[in-house]
C-alpha cells in the first residue's frame, strides 16, 4: 500500500470525498422517503453504488501502479518506501518477447526499466505503462492499477444514472406535500440544483477519461506514448491484438463477475520475473 503526500493530489481526493458524501446526503435525507417501499430500494442501491465507488477509488490510490525499483551496482534498491522485497520481484515482469536490449536507463530516478515504463515528475519514480497522474486518484494510472480506475469511472457513471432516475417524492418529509410543506421544499430545490450542478461535472469527466482510457487500451497506446509518436521513438508492439483481449490484459484474467470488483487480480500467464543474474551482465 502507497500514499502519496502530494498537497494538490490530497485536496482533490477530500473534493472527491465530499462531492459524494453530499450526493448520498441530498438523496438520504432530501429526495426519498425512506418508509415506502421504493424509497428503501433506491437509498440501499444508491449506498451500494457509493460504496463500489470510494472502494475501487481507495485500490486505486493506495495500489502500487508500479513503480519500477531503482537499480544501483546491479542491486536491487530503492529509495522509497513504497518498495518492498516482494514488490521489487512483481515490478520486473516483462512479457517472453521483450528482450533485456529494450530496457532503458532513466536520467532522473536512476532506475532500469522496462518498455512502456515512464517517468512521473510527481511521483518522482518511473512507472510501468504509465498512462498518466491523475490527481483525483492522488496517484499515477499505471498497470497494477488501471482496472482500479476504470471500475470507479464505471460506478461514478453508474451512480450518476440511477440519480437520473431517482423521482421528486412530493409525500416525503421534505417534499410539497410533506409536513414541513414549502419551506422544506424550497430547500430541497437548492439542493437538487447543486446535485445536479454536481452530476453534470462528474458526468462530463466520467465520459472524456473513459472515452480516454478505452482508446488507450484498444491502441495498446498510453497517453503518453501516444504524445511521444512523434517525436521519440515508442515501445514496438507485436501483432494486433482483440479488444476483448487487451480488456484482459487490464481487468485480469478471472471471470467476467471479477471485472466489476476492485479485488486483485491474477497475473498474466505470460508475465515472468527477470532473473537477478542477467540483469548483473546488462551494461547500464
């Protein structure tokens, strides 16, 4: 488990936080009546999803991306304690046809690292397949993590539906009808107007990354190999692959009900550990 201290990042994540404490505050306690049978499924479906979204919101931000260990005297070392003997093995998986030729020098952490593997300015460390820092995750998006991440945009979207589909109760306590009747309704405005507010900013940055990650994924092309294309030199990919395939690649490669969990998943089948003594006969 990491945590980064980054201020800018910290501020987000409480912004995160309490965006959605409001919205199941408003749909709670405003919105929906909790004595009739419809009320009570939509607040238990409504908590269900809010939960789904802080989990796979908490794996993402507290999941090593991976962060490629820093390689001094050809020992594995590091000078972080996000780096543990365990994790230091994970990070050097590389796929059967990548050969020790493709791994390269980082001049800013001093670390070797594979193919696909970028420098963070915030982090401070490389990260294998880095797509990019989101500081709404206070983390980098990278391989260990990015199903983590595509489930909380998947949950966010979701909650945002099920809100479209939460109806004004006018028998509620706070509603028109209610016993409270147009003082409480006049509040029960404003705040459906700032849940809106709310959901359409949450809505717009649902549908640009999502749109962002899946394009990622199916060009087998990070952000930012897709801004080095140009200019540098990217990581040469084998033959063209199946997008149901590179989901898999991503989501793991369980069943299809383990896509929607933020749990772990399992390790390619083609991924192995580089042995310590070829990397003492690489010239670094």
């Amino acid at each position: 488990m990491i945590l980064r201290l980054d201020p800018c990042g910290l501020i987000c994540v409480l912004m995160i936080y309490g965006s959605v404490v409001y919205a199941d505050y408003v749909v709670t306690i405003w919105m929906l009546t909790h004595f009739s049978v419809w009320g009570a499924f939509h607040i238990t479906l409504f908590n269900t999803l809010i939960f789904m979204t802080l989990f796979s919101h908490g794996r993402t931000m507290f999941t090593d991306p991976g962060i490629v260990p820093i390689l001094k005297n050809n020992l594995m070392s590091s000078s972080s304690e996000d780096d543990c003997p365990s994790d230091r093995e994970a990070m050097l998986l590389h796929s059967g046809d990548c050969a020790a030729a493709d791994w390269t020098m980082c001049t800013r952490c001093e670390s070797f690292r594979p193919p696909r593997a970028h420098h963070c300015r915030v982090c401070r460390r490389c990260i294998r397949k880095m797509d990019h820092h989101c500081p709404w995750v206070n983390n980098c998006v990278g391989e260990f993590n990015q199903k983590f991440f595509l489930q909380f945009l998947f949950y966010v979207g979701l909650s945002i539906m099920v809100l479209s589909w939460i109806y004004d109760d006018e028998c509620a306590t706070t509603g028109l009808k209610g016993p409270f009747g147009e003082n409480a309704h006049h509040a029960k405005v404003l705040h459906s107007i700032f849940l809106s507010m709310e959901c359409a900013l949450f809505g717009m940055f649902v549908l640009a990354v999502s749109c962002d990650q899946l394009g990622a994924i199916f060009s087998e092309e990070t952000a930012i190999e897709a801004a080095q294309r140009r200019t540098k030199q990217v990581y040469k990919r084998g033959s063209r692959k199946g997008r149901f395939a590179l989901l898999r690649e991503v989501c793991g490669e369980g069943s299809l009900y383990s896509w929607f969990i933020p749990c772990s998943s399992p390790p390619d089948s083609r991924d192995h550990c580089v042995d310590r003594r070829k990397l003492n006969h690489i010239d670094i």
